[in-house]
C-alpha cells in the first residue's frame, strides 16, 4: 500500500485536507511514494510547518525513503502518516499488521473501535479492500468511522492485478454504494494504464497445490482460446472514487439486482433500507417506484422521490 506525492497534492487541490489540522484514518498504513524534497516541502508551508533543521532532516528522509522504480517498486523508507502528522494532521491507521501509526484490527471480522466511530474528516483505502473477503464490515468500518460532512477516498484495482489481492471493481459497484447511503461523489477518475498482467500466472503460481491445474495450463498452449487469453497481457488500472458523507445514517451496503429475473422480496430488500426511505417507499409514486432505471439502480426511485417533495 503506497501512494504518491502526486496523489497526497491532488487530493490537497480537491480540498479534503481543508484549512489542515484534520484527522485522517489510512485503511493500511500507506507508505509515501515519489515525494522530491521540493515537494515535500512545499506541501508543508501550505500549513505553515517553518524550516528548521529538524523539518529539513525529516524531508530528506521522507525524499530519500519514498523512492520508487516500477519494475524493483518502493524504497518503503517513508510513511504517509509522517508527512501529514508534520503538516499538523492527526493520523491513525488500521491494519492486521504493525506499521506507522496503527491500530491492530482485521476487517474480515470486526467493527471499528468505539474510539474511532464518527472521529475522522478524511478516511483513505488506497489498495488494502481488495485484499479481504468481508467487503460488507470492510465498508461499514470506513462508513462507521467518517464524520458526517468528512471525506472517504478509495483507490482500488479495476481491470488487470490478476495476481494482485482477491478482488477488482466495478464503477458500478462503487456509484451503488453511494447512492444506497447517499454519499456525495465529488470526484471519479481512473489510474493508469500500467503494468502488465499474464493471467496464467496465478495458475502456476499454485500448481504444486493443485495438480489438477496443469490441464488449465496444457490448454493454453492448445487451445485457441487458451493462446488468445495468453496473449492479452492486460494492463492494470484502478479507480479512484471520492465521496462525501453527508448523512449520519447507518451503513446500508449496497444490493445488485440488475440481472435478477424475478421481483425481489421486500424482506430482501429492506435491509437496504432506513426506516425515513421505507416510509418513501411505501408511498412511492407509481411512475417512479416503476422507473425504467428502478433495477439497473434501485435507490434512484427513493432518492428521485426525495428531491421531488423537497421542490413542492
């Protein structure tokens, strides 16, 4: 997990990090990448952190320590959190292993801790979701933790890391999960291309494990599907998505109904729901609860509602 100056100045111009003193929570210890001292620097006196021979050792450290090649990756000498807590934000991490500033805790399995609910105006997942299997606690723990008015920012594998993690997402994914808790998307992007992928690496990877995956590997050498998926090399590229938190409701996951062919039960659905979008529901307007996009996005209808009585 790492992310760049680059990135660190691009959410600085979006204005997550406000006038600064703020508190930020890394899903992940991140470390800090391709950080020139110039840089370093720079983004310090935007808080006013005055030079002294301390804060120029700490720049030549961080300098040195977020060095990063593509092909050998980071010096790992160099932690985010050291960057911001100079710039006089308050910084905590959560991850299953130590690292700079963290609180041990595994997403797999449990909540946030009680200290952290509702304590954070900005709360970054840059590569640490993709590696567990709870995506639900994994969201609701980002959701939990994140002020009312706060920011969340994601950064997530979307096409290529076939060896990367368990997961990649969709947009999809990440519009339904804000619209389900009415998030505000203030920003979406996508990151790359780079890198590039043999998918049958993973396959070999494993195949002492499992002999039956030597079939998987004879077929791409003799079948024509096998030699095309062989060829394709597909480059990695993530999605950054960043919301708004602007409800203090509880965290409704996200449901995708798209392909289902049948009517989803109301004792599926409700779960989804809050008590105030229930009440809506009941009372939907017949055109909108039939909205022709009710099933590709099925909280468009409640929230269409609530802009239409808000306008009356």
């Amino acid at each position: 997990m790492g992310i760049s100056m680059g990135m660190i100045e691009k959410m600085q111009a979006l204005g997550l990090f406000g006038n600064g003193n703020i508190s930020v929570l890394d899903i992940g210890s991140s470390n800090l990448y391709s950080a020139p001292n110039e840089s370093i620097r720079k983004f310090w006196n935007i808080y006013d952190v005055q030079p002294s021979v301390e804060t120029d050792a700490l720049s030549d450290r961080l300098a040195l320590g977020s060095s990063y090649d593509s092909v050998t990756g980071g010096a790992n000498g160099a932690f985010v959190g050291e960057l911001l807590e100079k710039a006089g934000f308050t910084y905590h991490a959560i991850d299953i292993a130590d690292g700079y500033g963290t609180t041990i805790l595994d997403l797999n399995h449990e909540p946030a801790p009680q200290k952290f609910i509702g304590a954070f105006d900005l709360v970054i997942n840059f590569g640490t979701t993709e590696h567990l299997l709870n995506q639900y606690n994994a969201f609701k723990v980002i959701h939990d933790a994140t002020k009312v008015g706060g920011y969340i920012v994601h950064s997530l594998p979307c096409v290529g890391y076939s060896n990367h993690g368990y997961l990649t997402y969709t947009p999809r994914c990440m519009f339904d999960l804000a619209g389900y808790n009415e998030y505000e998307v203030v920003g979406f992007w996508f990151e790359g291309p780079a890198g590039s992928n043999d998918l049958f690496a993973p396959v070999r990877d494993y195949l002492s494990y499992f002999p039956n995956l030597t079939k998987t590997l004879a077929d791409r050498e003799t079948t024509e599907s096998g030699q095309k998926i062989g060829q394709l090399h597909l480059p990695d590229i993530a999605l950054m998505i960043v919301y708004r938190k602007v409800k203090g409701k509880p965290f409704l996951g996200a449901l995708e109904r798209s392909t289902s062919v049948g009517v989803v039960p109301s004792a599926v659905t409700s779960a989804y729901e809050t008590a105030i979008s229930k009440m809506w529901s009941s009372n939907l307007n017949p055109k909108l609860k039939h909205h022709r996009s009710g099933k590709r996005f099925p909280w468009l209808p409640i929230w269409l509602e609530q802009i239409f009585r808000q306008r009356k």
